[in-house]
C-alpha cells in the first residue's frame, strides 16, 4: 500500500491509533504529497446527507474525523485545515498542539495558538516558560480563578480542592494573585460550588479558605489583601462579584486597628455602585467613628452623595453618624447640620424626618443662611418633618405649593402644525417615497389627495421615472413585510398604489411601463406560488376590493380608510379630480373647521358627489375648539345651503338642536358623538335606536371578581391528572359586538347607518401593525375616542399581562392624548385608573402626567376615579404598591389643586375598598394623611370613618388610622 | 472594526529610585509635533475634585452600552493655554466625557502644547481614590505619560490600543457640540432631584427632561420643548459628581442627536454628551460627512501646525489669511477642520479651538463607509444631473435597481431614498445627496 491508500484503508476502517503512528516517520515532502486525499476525504465525510428517517447529519464518523484532524495538521496549510478540519481542537487541547509544535512540522501552529486559546492557568503557565507566547493578563487572572479546583466527573468526590497548583510557579502568588483583583473573573463561583457537591467533605469556601491559610503562612501581605479588597469596588465589577469581594475581607475578620489603616480604601469605596458594599462601610465606621484616628473631615468630604442615596438603608446610616459624630465633637455641630440638608433631597420620609429632627436638635434658630438653605426644601418635605422644623422655615414657606400647574391651552389649529400642501410634482414624488413609512399619520389621507391633484402630470415620462422609489417600496412593503413602524393601514395604501401604477398609470408601451410591468409579473408569480404553498397566506397583489389581510388581522378599523382608496381608485380611473373631504389639514389628524366648510362649499358650487365615509371621516376629525368654530360657523350660515347647512350648523353650534336629514345621517351621527352630548341621549330616539351608541358615549360595563374554574393536577401518588378547582381574579368586560356584517367589505352599502365608530375591531391580541397603526385610528374620531379606550382596556391595560407590545402601546396612547387631549367619559376614566396601576413604569408615568393634565384643566372627575380604583382593589386585582409609589414619585406635591384631586380620589377610594384591608393599605392612609394636613382638613367624612374603624383590627394600621382621626 | 495598534520602538519601563520612581513608556504617534518629555509640570489647586472627575472619566472609558465588552480605554489629553482637557469615549462611542482643568484649577507649567493618549489602568484609578480635600497633588502630563505624585508614591499609566471609533465619534462629537444650545441650568440642589428622577434599570423607551412648575425632571412622556434623551442609564456615570457640583447646565442638539450635561465645580468642568440612543455611537453618525466631502487645500493642513496652539480658540479668517485662502471658498472650515480632527469644540466659549487628534486624515476618510459609497458611485458615472437653475439642483442616482431623485435648494437637500424617509437629514446626509453636493462642488 502506498501512503494515499493507507490513509483511505486508515479512515475506511476507523483505526486512529495506526493513523497516528503512520504520519511521524514521514518526511515534509511526503506529508505536502497527501494534500489532495485528505482534502477530497474531508468533502466527502462532510457531505451532510439523510443518515434515517429522521435524522439529518454528516457521513463521516467521529472516529474518522479524529484521523483526518491528526493527519490533515502535519499535511495542509492553515488555511486548508482552517476549512477542513476541527482547528479549534487545538485551541483548546494544549497538550495536544504542544506535542505537534514539538516535532517541528507544523511551522503555523504555535502563531496560531498563540492567538487563538482556551488553556488552563497550568497550561498557559507551560507555555509561557516553552517560551510559546506570553498569556495576557487578564487571562492569566481568569484561568487562575479555577485552577485551585480539579474536576474529574469520574471520580468522587468529582471536584477536589488543589491548592498546591498556586505552588507549581513562584509567580502565581507573588504577581498572578493580585490580576484576580483587578479583572472580573468568576472567582465568586469557586466558592459556590462546595454547595453543589455534597459528597465533597471539605466545606469551606475554597477561595476565602486559601487566601486565609496564604496569609497565616506569611505568603502574602495581609494589609494589601485587604486593600486591594476594597479596592475592587469601584473596578466596575458585577454586583455579585464586588459582593464577594467584601465578604472577603469580612472573612478575614480585621480588627479596628486594619480598618483604621484602610480609611482611604474605605472612603473609596462608598463611591461604588453597589449598596451593599456602602452599607458594609457605613456599618464599620458606626464602630471606627469613636477612635482617635477616625478621619472625620474626609468621611464628610463624601457624605453628599450618601445623604441624597436612592438607597433608604444608606442614607439613614449616614445620618446615624451623624448623630454620633455631634456627641463626639460639639464642635462639629455646625457642618453636619449643614450637611444633613442634603437629606432633604431624598423621597423618603423616614430620612427626611431624621434629618429633620436632627436640624432641629443641633440647629442654631437664629442661622439666617440655614433659613434660606432651608426654604429651597420647603415644597419637597413632608408635613412631619416641616412641623418639626416650624421654627426654621417661615410661613411664607410653608405654603410653597403653587395653586395650579400652567397647561398650555389646547390648540389643535395652529399655523405651527398647518400641514404642508404639495405644491408640485418634485413633492408628490418625495412623499410618496415615503408614504408607506407611516412617518406621520396624515401622510397616507395626503398621498391620495396628492395622487388625484398630479394625475395628469405624472403621466409625462420623466415624472413616470421618478416613482420607481416608491414602487419599489410598495412592492417590499407588501412581499417582505411589515417593519418596526407600519401598520396594516400601509398595506393597503401599498397595495392601492401598485394597483394604481399597475392598472392607470404605466399601461402603456413606455421604457419605464414596460419595465415596471415585467416587475410586476414576477412578483404576482411568487405571491401566488407563496399562497398555493399556504393556507394561511394572502396573496397580497390582488385588486383592491378583493384584498384580505393575513389570518391573524381580525380588525376591521381599516374598511373606513379601504372604502376611501376604492373611492379615490374609481375617481383616478375615471381621470375626475376631487378634493377629499378628510384630508388632514393640521397635523397629526385635525382638519381646520373653516377649512372643511370651504371644501363643502366647493362641493356645492362644483356638484361633486359626496362619498359618506369621506365626510364622516372629514366631521369627526373637524377641531371643536370653539377658537376654530366660531369662523366656519359663520361661514356656513353665509354660503352652505341645504341639509349640508343643517348638519354642519349642528356640528359648529354647541346649542344647536338635533335636526332630521335625509341624505347625510351618517355624518348627522358622526357629529353627535363628536359632541358627545350625553345629556341628549335619550332625547334624541334615532341615536338611541343605534345599536351600542351609549358605548360611543364611554358606556363600559365591566366586572372585577373572584371567579373560581376547574382544572386539574397531577397527583403524583396516584399518578394521574385530578380534577381540582382554583380561584383567580378576572376582569371580565362585556365587549360590544359590532360585527352585524361589517366584516366582510362586500356586504358594506353606501346607504347604512354607519359612523366611523362601527368599524373598531380588533382581534384578541394587539400586534405591532395595530400598534403602529393607533394614530390613524385614533384619526377616525379624534373628538371621542372613548370606544378605542374601552377596547384598549379589554385587550391591553385591563388585565396585567403586560409584554413590550402591552407597553408601546400604552405609551403610544398617551402620548398622542397627551398632544391632543380628550375630556375622558367613563371609558376614558378606566382606562386612566387601570394605567395608573400598570406594571411598566413608563405606562404608569404616562398615565399620572395625563392625569395631571386633566386636573390642571378640570377635565377629569377625581371620585370617578376613586370608585373605579376602589372597585379593582376590593379584590386587589393590582398591588397597591404601584399606585402608592407613583403617587409618591410624580403625583403628589404637583400643586394644591393635584393635592386635592389626589386627596379626593383616595377619600372616593377608601369607603368601597374591602373591610379586611389589602397588602399596602398602610402606606395608602399614610398618603391620605399627609394630603389631609397639606390641605388642612380637618373633616372626615362619616363613610370614611366607618372604613377605618374597620380596618383599626389590623395591628400595623392602628396607628396611622390613630393620627388620621385625631389630626 | 479594527483596532488602532500602538508599535512601539522599546518596551516600557519603569526605574525605581529611592527618592521617587522614574517611568519610560514608549511613545506612537501617527502625528508627531513636538518631542517635548513632559507637556505639563504642577500643582492641582483641587485635587479632590479632579480626581473625582478623573474617575468619573475612567468610568465612562471602560463603559459599554451596546453589546459589546467593555475594555478599559484611553482617554487623551491636551495642553495648553494654561489649561489642561482630558477627553475619552466609552467604548461603545456612544458617551463622551472631557474635564477640562481651568488656569485656576492647577498651578504649574505648560512645558509644550499638543494632543497624547494616554492610559488610565486600574491602580491609577485607585490612586485617585485616596485623594481628599487636603491633599497635596502634583500632575505631571509627560509627551507617552500621565502621573500622579501623591505623598512620595508614583502611579504611572500604561497604553492599550485605542478603537478606530474613537477617532470617529471624536471628530463627529464636535460638530454636534458646535450645534448645541443651551436649555436648562441648574444649581445642585435641583441637579440632585433631577437625578434622582432617573429611573432604575435600563429602560428602553426614550425619557424626557421636562419641567413640571418650577421643578424639572426625567419623564418618559413627551412634551413640547422637552430634551429627548435615549438610554438614559447612561447618565448615571455622573450622578456621583452631581452632589459635588456648583451648576450644572444642560445642552441640547435641536434635533436631539445628542445632549450634553456640563457640570462645574470652580475650576474644573466636567462634560458630559451621550448619543440619541444607547446603540448608536457618535462614530456612526454622519454630522461629519458633509464636511468631509469638500476637498481641504493641502497647504492649509501644512500650515495648520504653524499656527495652532492647542486650546486656543480657532480664529478661520487668520488662518485663511495666514495659509492664503479665500474664505469664500471654504465656507464651513470650522466643520471641515473639526471633521478631521483639527479642532474641538468648547460649549461655554461657544467656539472652536485647536486640538490635532494623533490620527491621520487618511485614516478618518477610510473609516467612514458613506464616503466610500459617495466615491464609488461617482466613480461609476451613477450621478446625473439632470437640472440646474436659480440655486435649485436636481439630480438622478442610481441605486440599488432604482433611480432615486436628488434635489438640492439652498441648505435643503431631498432625496427618495430610504435613509433619507428614515432619517430626514438628521443622522447626516445619504450617499446619493452628498454623492451630488460633491459632484457639483
């Protein structure tokens, strides 16, 4: 046999050690000759290929696998063996590749591992003193971190404790040590382990241990150890990591004569991240504080930072030597009463009423500037510590919460928001490049407006060109899918406008037509061939009336905004121009009240037809300000005629009375519910008789309750799943049905009854093209959104399985109610109580700053509120605690006025809450009180009282319910 | 992205003595204008505080907010005109931090002036640690070094490479700085309470600093004339700085690509500038490229090292004068030079001044892939201009299986493409507009 046909008898038969033996007397010659068979070899074993039934793998075994590596490091370049074989087998077998590096046939080896290596501490030591490389530092201190450890999964006890490793090389303990101090290694998990290996009978903390019994046998510096352990926390190491670092030194239990010697090292580190490691300082200086050597000045030179701590624990230990020091040294008194101040930032009214009193005791009464330094903290602190501080701050002071936060007036028309016309072709083209980007709401109403104004214009050749970004967009949007920001809306605005350019504009037998049209063929070819493959795909290049979105869109907001691109297709296929009645004429949804008289009049003068859902659509987002009306409503009684007259008198005029039309109804609707005149409603028999119109008004009729379910268990005695039943708390809210046909497009008349709100559908979860979708939907009834709200509390805020979608769609709400605020009915309440108990902070945060809104311009109804947050309580459906805490962080001390919203809120709250107080009830009456003694009430209501009698069984709440009654 | 490798000639060294212990750490530089040992010798007149500002700086150096893993980074250090900036990014180049030492702030000596790194390696950090008010403190900022003289003990730095992103984010971060305005100022008390509004974790909506009555603070609800500020985790790197501050005054770019938190403690300043968003470094930002596109005359690179005294404010119509330029020619030449790293930029002086970074122009030009592709399509003749009158410019450029439209007016620039839809300028020009600008430059 020659050496190509042993090393294919080699593989074939799987002999590795014969392989092994077979490449050492070869020369480099005669190794360089076997390139092309251990190559060809290589691509064969690796022919990924179906091995069984179900399983799919590589033809070559392990074994095989194992001689080509041997063989293939001796025979190819690195490149080669980089492509063929396993190089990473020598990154991390260093025994292996030193045995290779040592027959001297492999000249690229030893670069290689030199920069490619996963060694042991040992193994990186032999290669330093090979003279093969010189390992980093830090992989130096990684490596050693586990070197006082063997693992053997063979052997019991699996890992034993080898100290002696640290003796191997001189320089483990004179240098490497201290890398552990300075790199973040998983030193901290060592220690664990002795935990996870029970049959182990050594039960110290390995590390700890070794570090002790290193220092008692005088190799290394105890002092540095300790040193170089407080040092590590401030090296950006992990909490767990700087923790174990403390604990270190703890261990080593130094007396107070060492800690006096580590001040620096400990004032250092109360400069950590971690408050673990502060408090663990803090602690220590409460003994050192009394010792001669205690550097006062310096411990004072870094208590800012731990005063105004977000950590409670930190800052009341700061004050607490404070306490100390004073008794030490009178002389100090005047700098830590100055220094207490700082206290004063801090939330917490435990350590505003330390400091506090601490002021009180040591502060001199007659010190103007602490007076003045005083007053800067008037409006943050609480009334406990303002009492106790009454002689230092002024009267003038003590009421520094302002009346009423400025709001400014909502302007939904200013020249500022004017939306910009398109004034020629050059704009047509940049918008619709990126009309599908859904950048702003108002871009999709623009684009059909745009496309009806240019229509003739762009059929010229060189403007046909200028669309190619915008077909292109068109046609990814559709056959790729969604990004980050468009909704479903952009989908079917793409597929209007492919279907435009398809069918209108580049039909005929131009360089650019003839382009697109080849494009378009293809594309239709892999949208078909994709809806053959599956059942649950749509194709999506369709004609416009026969376009279905995917399975899982079960909405139908969209029908009012797809009946509207039928309208505008059949005006562009017929070459009409039109002026849309929706079209936005402020951002982000408003169309100017004046505006739209004008266009009516237009209409009028003009005789163009009037597509229903176009003026529906055109009323609802008409601004009601009474600023934008008053113009337009003497516009109309000067030029409009008829029923358009009428209907568009009702809408300006606040006083004006419900009129009878025959030809615009739904509009006539439409423009009720944007008054949302809930006064008139049973008045007023055709709204009546509209099925669900009370739920447009904000009517929500919803339950929060115990319900009790079976399901079952697994009995793992019997061995079987039995029957069990359980509790859990439900919101169950009875969702109006407002399918009666409407989810089938056909089905849709252009004679029904139908307002805009008929068509909010969602299906039972919120995706991300519903979320990115919300403004334009909120844009179908900008005046009265109550029945979006009561949607987004049944799918989203109602129940608290809160995922990211849940959040950024919470934010986005509010955001957009937050620019365009709407006076909430009951739906519009729910949805502001429930979110003020949501779980992402950012929701929460949302909702209070909305909140503040409303209560800055009396829009919102503070008991209302209570009830409902009462109702959800009573079950404690949410923790209290989000509420209490929000309150705390940006409710409260807003001004008077939010004091008193506030303080209404909870009284609404308290009286139908449950008799047997829920967990956080303390910290709720604690606000209660404090809200009562800003506000200087001294009356309790009789509902009140009788709950808190109640609740005075419980021990904790004894005493807070105690101040509340006798304040 | 590769790093800058160092190659030194020698090996560093250190030689300890009794009296006091003497370091040689080799020096590189692809720039060398000075071969002065030692660029400043004296006294810092707040130690404590430096010092506080100098770890601050050394956290932000070895900080990452994206996914990368943090390394310790140098920072670099500038003297002259009597005052001394240190300047670092973290390593995910999105937060920069300078401290820049005032001529009150230290008393010593301005041996020379000019741009090192330098490395801050962890038992200087610890170094720094230990100072308090009393401390006696001698800085020397050496041509390779920076040590810190404290009580008889010598802490001397050592150098690691430096990210090619730093080059980037350095010179991107000071045409932001040059566009920032300033919104709020704040004395410590208030500083406090807004930090104190940040919120805990790593939120990963964006938060805005808004003003409620007379009290400002962090929400994440978007109101009008509120800063925008994304991964606002990041601004705890100075929260324990904040307690120790006299002011603290906040800047803001007016697209909100950037803000800046400048906090002053007498003599000392710290800066403070953190990207729109956690993942995105200054280094990616285009504000530079437009710069970039213009060619800048070789004589004034020549002359510029002439002329520029570091920290002095950068004066273009002398330099113009001196190199023989018409400044009509060069129209944003504070831009271009800042682009290439020339010049950095001083908030409260409002203006530029000198600062060569030690990296090379070719090396800035290669870093930036829209360059390339401005270069490779006009290599490719993909840029036809299609109409030019009355200072409007229309142009068509082929991409990627379309032609997008170009069209520029004035100061406005438009284009059909979807950086363009995405972005709105406001992460610097795409390669089709500036492709144009350059073609009809």
């Amino acid at each position: 046999m020659n050496n190509e046909e042993k090393i294919r008898y080699y593989v074939k038969k799987e002999l590795v050690k014969k392989a092994q033996e077979f490449t050492d007397p070869l020369t480099n010659a005669e190794l360089k000759e076997l390139r092309p068979v251990i190559k060809e070899l290589c691509k064969d074993l690796l022919t990924y290929q179906q091995l069984n039934k179900n399983t799919w793998g590589t033809k070559g075994t392990s074994k095989q696998y194992d001689i080509l590596n041997h063989i293939g490091v001796y025979c190819l370049t690195k490149a080669d063996f980089k492509k063929y074989c396993n190089i990473w087998h020598f990154e991390r077998d260093y025994f292996k590749a030193k045995e290779i590096i040592e027959t001297g046939k492999v000249s690229w080896l030893l670069n290689h591992i030199a920069k490619n290596h996963w060694y042991s501490y040992l193994e990186l030591m032999d290669a330093k003193c090979s003279g093969y490389f010189e390992p980093e530092r830090e992989e130096l201190a990684t490596s050693l971190a586990n070197t006082i450890s063997d693992y053997d999964y063979n052997a019991k006890p699996r890992v034993t404790y080898t100290p002696k490793n640290l003796e191997i090389h001189p320089e483990s303990i004179t240098e490497h040590i201290w890398y552990l101090f300075e790199y973040e290694t998983n030193i901290n998990h060592q220690d664990d382990q002795r935990y996870r290996r029970q049959e182990d009978t050594f039960d110290e903390p390995v590390w700890k241990y070794t570090f002790k019994q290193l220092i008692e046998k005088g190799k290394i510096d105890r002092i540095r150890l300790l040193k170089e352990c407080l040092l590590t926390s401030n090296r950006n190491f992990n909490k767990v990591l700087s923790g174990w670092f403390y604990d270190l030194m703890l261990y080593l239990e130094p007396n107070n004569e060492e800690f006096i010697e580590l001040q620096p090292e400990l004032f250092n580190a109360l400069s950590s991240q971690h408050s673990k490691i502060v408090n663990g300082v803090l602690k220590e200086f409460k003994k050192l504080y009394a010792h001669e050597s205690f550097e006062t000045q310096d411990f004072l030179d870094n208590t800012d930072f731990l005063l105004s701590s977000e950590t409670k624990s930190i800052a009341v230990s700061t004050l607490m030597i404070f306490d100390k020091l004073v008794k030490k040294d009178k002389n100090l008194k005047d700098v830590l009463v100055e220094k207490s101040l700082m206290a004063f930032n801090s939330t917490f009214k435990d350590v505003q009423l330390r400091a506090a009193k601490f002021i009180a005791k040591y502060g001199d009464e007659s010190n103007e500037n602490l007076k003045d330094e005083l007053s800067l903290y008037a409006s943050d602190l609480f009334s406990e510590s303002k009492a106790v501080l009454a002689e230092f701050i002024s009267e003038e002071d003590q009421d520094a919460l302002e009346e009423n936060l400025y709001y400014e007036p909502v302007i939904n028309v200013a020249e500022e928001t004017r939306i910009s016309e398109l004034n020629d072709i050059d704009d047509l083209i940049y918008l619709a490049s990126q009309s599908f980007d859904n950048n702003e709401p108002y871009h999709f109403d623009l684009l059909l407006q745009g496309l009806l104004d240019f229509q003739e214009t762009l059929k010229e050749e060189e403007n046909k060109v200028k669309l190619e970004p915008a077909i292109q967009r068109a046609f990814n949007l559709l056959m790729k899918g969604s990004n980050s920001q468009t909704g479903n809306l952009d989908k079917i605005l793409a597929n209007f406008f492919i279907n435009y350019v398809q069918q209108i504009l580049l039909t005929d037998k131009s360089e650019t037509s003839i382009k697109f049209q080849k494009r378009f063929k293809k594309e239709k070819e892999e949208d078909d061939a994709y809806a053959k493959r599956s059942e649950w795909y749509n194709p999506v290049l369709v004609d416009l009336r026969k376009w279905k979105f995917r399975s899982h869109h079960k909405g139908t907001y969209h029908l009012p905004f797809l009946n509207i691109l039928i309208f505008v297709f059949d005006l562009l296929r017929e070459g009409k121009h039109q002026q849309l009645l929706s079209t936005p004429s402020h951002a982000p949804f408003w169309i100017e009240p004046l505006v739209l008289v004008e266009r009516l009049i237009e209409y009028q003068q003009k005789n163009h037809t009037i597509f229903s859902y176009d003026l529906c659509l055109a009323i609802a987002r008409c601004s009601m300000n009474e600023t934008d009306t008053k113009p337009a409503y003497d516009l109309v009684q000067k030029e409009l005629k008829g029923e358009l007259k009428e209907l568009m008198t009702y809408l300006l005029d606040k006083s004006a009375k419900f009129p009878e039309l025959k030809n615009y109804e739904q509009a006539l609707y439409q423009a009720y519910f944007n008054k949302k005149d809930r006064k008139e409603f049973e008045k007023i028999p055709a709204i009546k008789s509209i099925k669900k119109a009370g739920n447009y008004l904000g009517d929500i009729d919803y339950k929060v309750e115990i319900e009790t379910y079976d399901t079952t268990d697994w009995d793992y005695k019997l061995r079987k799943s039995v029957p069990v039943q359980r509790q859990r708390k439900n919101l169950e809210i009875k969702e109006v049905e407002l399918k009666d046909g409407l989810i089938d497009k056909l089905k849709m008349k252009r004679n029904r009854k139908q307002v805009t709100y008929d068509f909010i559908n969602f299906g039972d979860y919120f995706y991300d093209d519903e979320r990115n979708d919300l403004p334009r939907i909120i844009s179908m009834f900008p005046n009265n959104s109550e029945i979006v709200f009561s949607r987004l509390v049944s799918r989203c805020f109602g129940h608290d399985w809160w995922e990211v979608n849940e959040e950024k769609i919470g934010n986005k709400i509010f955001e957009i109610l937050m620019e365009n605020p709407q006076n909430p009915l009951e739906a519009g309440h729910l949805m502001i109580a429930c979110s003020l108990f949501a779980k992402p902070k950012s929701v929460k945060a949302y909702a209070a700053e909305y909140w503040s809104q409303l209560v800055s311009r009396d829009a919102i109804n503070s008991n209302l509120i209570g009830e409902i947050i009462a109702k959800f309580q009573y079950i404690e459906y949410y923790p209290l605690k989000r509420f209490t805490d929000l309150i705390n962080e940006q409710m409260m001390n807003l001004s008077q006025k939010h004091n008193t919203a506030l303080l209404n809120t909870i009284e609404a709250a308290i009286p139908l809450m449950n008799n047997k107080p829920i967990k956080n009830t303390k910290k709720l009456l604690e606000l209660y009180n404090e809200l009562r003694l800003k506000a200087c009430s001294n009356s309790l209501s009789e509902k009140v009282n009788l709950q808190l009698e109640n609740w005075k069984s419980s021990g904790t709440l004894k005493k807070i319910i105690k101040q509340i009654q006798t304040a | 992205m590769s790093d800058l490798t160092y190659r030194y000639a020698l090996a560093s060294a250190i030689e300890k003595n009794k009296d006091a212990d003497s370091v040689f750490l080799s020096k590189f530089s692809e720039i060398q204008k000075e071969n002065a040992p030692c660029f400043f010798w004296g006294k810092l007149n707040q130690p404590f505080i430096t010092a506080k500002c100098l770890i601050t700086l050394s956290a932000v150096v070895q900080s990452s907010f994206n996914l990368s893993t943090p390394i310790l980074r140098d920072p670099i250090v500038t003297t002259g005109n009597e005052m001394i900036r240190f300047e670092g990014f973290s390593h995910c180049a999105g937060v920069y931090a300078k401290v820049d030492i005032l001529p009150n702030g230290h008393d010593g000596e301005m041996l020379a002036t000019d741009t090192t790194n330098v490395d801050f390696n962890p038992p200087m950090i610890a170094a720094l640690g230990s100072f308090n008010k009393r401390s006696k403190v001698t800085l020397s900022v050496g041509k390779e070094s920076v040590g810190v003289h404290y009580e008889g003990k010598n802490v001397i730095e050592k150098k690691v490479p430096l990210p090619e992103k730093w080059i980037k984010g350095l010179t991107s971060v000071q045409i932001y700085f040059a566009d920032t305005e300033l919104r709020h100022e704040f004395n410590t008390i208030q500083a406090i309470q807004l930090f104190r509004s940040i919120p805990k974790g790593k939120p990963k909506t964006d938060f805005y600093l808004i003003k409620r009555g007379n009290k400002a603070l962090f929400s994440p609800v978007k109101t009008k004339n509120a800063i925008c500020i994304g991964g606002i985790q990041r601004l705890r790197l100075i929260e324990q700085l904040v307690p120790l501050c006299d002011k603290m005054i906040v800047f803001a770019h007016p697209d909100m690509q950037s803000t800046t938190w400048q906090l002053y403690f007498g003599d000392i300043r710290f800066c403070l500038s953190i990207s729109r968003e956690n993942w995105r470094g200054f280094s990616g930002e285009g504000a530079a490229l437009e710069a970039l596109i213009e060619d800048i005359p070789d004589t004034l690179i020549s002359n510029y090292d002439k002329l520029a005294y570091a920290n002095h404010t950068f004066n273009p119509t002398l330099l113009a004068v001196e190199t023989g330029l018409d400044l009509n020619k060069v129209n944003n030449l504070s831009a271009q030079l800042s682009a290439i790293g020339l010049l950095g930029y001083d908030l409260d002086d409002n203006a530029f001044f000198y600062r060569r970074l030690p990296f090379g122009l070719s090396r800035i030009m290669n870093l930036n892939p829209r360059l390339k592709g401005v270069e490779k399509l006009l290599e490719n003749n993909k840029v036809q201009i299609i109409s030019q009158e009355d200072g409007k410019v229309g142009a068509r450029v082929e991409g990627s299986g379309v032609h997008h439209t170009v069209l520029l007016e004035g100061d406005k620039a438009r284009c059909t493409c979807t950086w363009f839809s995405r972005h709105k300028g406001e992460r610097g020009f795409c390669k089709h507009i500036l492709a144009t600008k350059k073609l009809i430059s």
